[in-house]
C-alpha cells in the first residue's frame, strides 16, 4: 500500500498481527510511512518475530502491485525477471551525544537501550540526522485495543522501564476505580487496569485523560514535547504553538524514558510551512457545531498536507471551538497540525502565488451535516466528551438543563478526566448534572467504551462531537444524530434529535 492512514495506534494492530501469526510477511510502500515501521521495529527487538518492511520507488511499487509473486532475500528483492537490491537503515552516521551513546551501548539498562535503539531506527526512517530533547510525554498506547499493548508494556516494566520526563496518560478502557460496579467483564476489566498500572509503574501520571491540553501543566509555546494521541499532537502544534510528532504507539514511551526524539518533521520549522490553502467562507450567523464540521472538512480537503486555513481571522473562537476542530480534524487527515491564521501562534504565512486553494462554503457544511445525521430522529443516547469534555463544556451543559431532567428512555454520558471531575465537582457542577440524570464517567472516553458502559440497548446516538460522528458506527454499529452542545441537551430531555437543518445553515 502507498503508506498507512495514520492513526498512533496501527503499531499495536501490526504488533497484534505478529502475536497471533496473522501478520503479513512484508509491508511494502512508496510513501513515506512511520508507524506499522515502529510496530515491525518493536515485534523484532522485543519478540524476535520479524516483518520486513520496504520503501521502494512509485515505478518499482507500481510493478509490485499488479504481480502475482515477489520473494526477498536478504537484501535483494525479487519480482518476476527483476531483481532490485535493498538497503538496511543507516542508523551510523546518526549523531548521538554521550548519554545517547550510553543508552544504545546498554549502561543505563535492558529498557533504555532498547527504547535509544528504536529511537535510532526511527530517526533513520524519518531521515534524521540528530536527536532533539523533549520536555513532556504523553502515552497512547494505554488503551486495551487489544492484548498486544498490554504485553507490550508489562515487558518494558519488567525490563526496567521508567519515564525521564514528565509523562501523562491517556484516557484507558476502564473507570479505573470503578468498573467492577460497572458490569464490566472481568478478564476484560482486569486486563485494562494491569496496562494502565504498567504505565503508572514505569513513572507515569496517572491522568487518564485524551485531552491533556487541558491540565494546569500543559505544553508552553515553541516548547518541543513528544505527545502521541493525533486530537493532542494536533491541538499542541496548532493551538498551543508547541512542537511534537503524532508519534506512534510504543515510540511515545522509548520517548518518555529517554527524553529524546529523531529531530525531523514538524520538530523542523522548515516542515511546519503549510503547502495548501484552504479558504472558509463562514455563515454570518452559526452556533458551535460548525467548528469540528470545519475541522472534518479541513482535513478531507488536506489528507497528508498542512493546511493554512484563511477566512477565521475575524472568528472568536473559544478554546472548546478549537479542540472540538482539532479532533475532528485529525479523523480526515494524517497532518500532525493545521496554520489557523489569526488563531495558530507564530509566524503568519504569506500565500504562495502556487499554493493550490480550496473553498469551504455553507452547501459544504450543510452537506456534511445530513451526513452526520443519518439515524432516525428518536435519540437513545447523548454522548459528550469525544475528546474529554472541558470545564466550560460542563457548565454550559448544566446552563442548557436550566432545571430540567434527562428523558428516562434516554442515557446521557459525559467522558471526562480526573483533572477536570475535580474542578466539576468543587464546583458542584457533578451534584447538579447528575441530579438531572447525566452520567459522568472519568478515564474512559468514547473511542475506547465497551458495553455495557455503552448501553447495549443503544441504537442511535447524538453527539456534538465531530470525531465521534465519524467514528461511532465504527466503534459500534450505531447510527449517528450531530449537533451542538444545546442540541445535545434538548434531546437529552426530550428524546428527539431536530430533523431539519440549523437555522444559520438553511437560511
């Protein structure tokens, strides 16, 4: 295939294939392509189970792609009555300082050296010619997906693991304190709280949350972290005006535990210039659910560019606008940030004369609207949180019942982590949400929710969350309803999603 779609967590897919014999025996693209690399890297040094991986020429994967039979040797490649020679990673010539060289020769441990020799190949890949420090982790690879993150993370504590940095956690698959009340399956919920207390072992924090932006230590401007978890990566870059990779699964540890990271992509100014335009002509008048239709238009428009998105300058968006854009954003697109101008700190970017151009106008988001909405209209659960739900996304919500209770026939969740619980409930926000029905479950969030937290009984879900739109019927075999945080209210309490377009997108 040309290269893999992006998500952190095709590692752990490529490590899980490996595990149960399904793997394929070679990958091979013409693009480039980083994260099932790290998951072929990881299956060999960890378990000595190897899948080759190969980066060819278009001409050469063009020929590939419609033979019957190649086989490699060594370091040849053969297809038909060719034969093309191959080349490992040139990790030689990478320059490493002492401590680096201590790791790789293996004098800091089993674990560091191991995470240095990843660390190594995966600069090899990206072409990089140094190593960069990092100030900040975050861990992706925290969520039972499957057993291969598990297995994964045990080894490394038991070899010795521990962060360097300051390391927080992704959300997980559990509410860690309370799923044995939860009618979770045990194996399953047993599991979960093992991988997550492997992390908190290795020297992790223990936040649990997909929105790590939204602690009181989140990343500074031009500050250089080693996030993975693509809403984060993306929001950190763009909004926050830190720099990071979305970095794959099981690379954010080795990251973590050595505080370096391969200096290439967007860690380099000259790889953060946008190469396209994309203009948006904004509604006079519109409410919050435009800004993650924007963000899933953004990145269909941009699957693998870096957009300069014009057209905002005048908008005030609010933090939650932009997250809710962030996330969405990274569903349709495998760039690690987007140039909002007016909104992304730094440099305010000239536009190229060349610089191919798109619009996005009302018919664009109208369209996009009927495609999120596809269910019928009686609603059966409200899902808030995807990624975890802010402090003012809780008080608003409280705004938006005004008194008022959930329908009985209707469930209302809202995924949160336990930095933000803690400001909701001294504030006595849990008190007055959960007195009208709301669920409000922390650690989990949507993308990783299993029944019977997620109501089995469920058959159509609405949500203000644009990621959520797009990945619930994945996730869950469920039909969608979207619309806005006071959207989502309404039919909590009524049952009923609206069945006609929003008024600021009809007119």
């Amino acid at each position: 295939m040309p290269t893999s779609r992006g998500s952190c967590s095709g590692s752990g897919v490529l490590l899980q294939l490996v595990q149960n014999g399904l793997a394929p025996k070679a990958l091979i693209f013409h693009e480039e392509e980083e994260i099932l690399t790290l998951g072929a890297i990881v299956s060999d040094q960890l378990f000595n189970k190897k899948v080759a991986i190969l980066r060819v020429s278009k001409d050469i994967y063009s020929d590939l792609a419609v033979a019957d039979k190649a086989e490699i040797f060594e370091n040849t490649l053969v297809c038909g009555s060719k034969t093309i020679k191959l080349r490992g990673l040139d990790t030689e010539t990478l320059n490493l300082n002492p401590t680096d060289r201590r790791m790789l020769n293996g004098d800091q441990g089993t674990a560091n050296k191991i995470a240095m020799e990843a660390i190594c190949k995966m600069a090899a890949v990206q072409s990089a010619n140094e190593l960069i420090d990092v100030t900040k982790g975050h861990i992706d690879g925290c969520i039972l997906a499957h057993d291969a993150n598990l297995i994964f993370a045990e080894k490394m504590y038991k070899l010795g693991a521990n962060v360097s940095i300051p390391t927080t956690i992704n959300a997980i698959s559990v509410n860690r304190n309370n799923w044995e009340n939860q009618g979770v399956e045990p194996d399953f919920g047993n599991k979960a709280s093992r991988l997550a207390d492997a992390y908190e072992k290795m020297g992790a924090h223990p936040t649990f949350t997909c929105a790590p932006y939204l602690l009181e230590d989140k990343p500074q401007r031009d500050e250089v972290i080693g996030w993975s978890e693509s809403n984060a990566v993306i929001y950190a870059n763009s909004i926050l005006g830190a720099k990071t990779q979305k970095h794959p699964d099981y690379l954010d540890l080795f990251i973590a535990m050595t505080g370096r990271a391969p200096k290439a992509g967007v860690y380099l100014t000259e790889n953060r210039i946008p190469k396209i335009e994309i203009s948006v002509h904004l509604p006079t008048d519109f409410d919050d659910s435009i800004w993650p239709m924007l963000g899933w238009l953004i990145g269909d428009l941009s699957p693998n560019k870096i957009p300069l998105v014009t057209g905002l300058e005048m908008a005030s968006p609010s933090d939650d606008d932009l997250k809710a854009l962030c996330a969405a954003f990274g569903t349709t697109s495998a760039a690690p940030m987007l140039h909002i101008n007016g909104h992304t700190p730094g440099k305010v970017y000239s536009i190229p004369s060349d610089l191919k151009n798109f619009n996005i106008t009302k018919q664009h988001l109208a369209k996009l609207w009927n495609k999120f909405n596809y269910a019928n209209l009686r609603v059966d659960l409200v899902a808030i949180g995807s990624p975890h739900a802010s402090l003012t996304e809780c008080q608003s919500f409280v705004k938006f019942f005004d008194g008022k209770n959930c329908n009985p026939n209707v469930k209302t969740i809202i995924t949160i982590g336990r930095d933000i619980l803690s400001k909701a409930k001294s504030e006595g926000l849990v008190e007055q949400l959960r007195s009208a029905g709301v669920q409000i479950i922390s650690d989990i969030c949507w993308c990783s929710i299993t029944e019977p937290i997620f109501p089995p009984e469920a058959s159509v879900i609405m949500t203000n969350s644009g990621k959520y739109a797009h990945y619930a019927h994945g996730l869950t075999g469920r039909k969608t309803r979207f619309g806005s945080l006071k959207d989502c209210a309404i039919a909590a309490q009524s049952g009923w999603a609206k069945y006609e377009l929003p008024e600021w997108l009809s007119n």
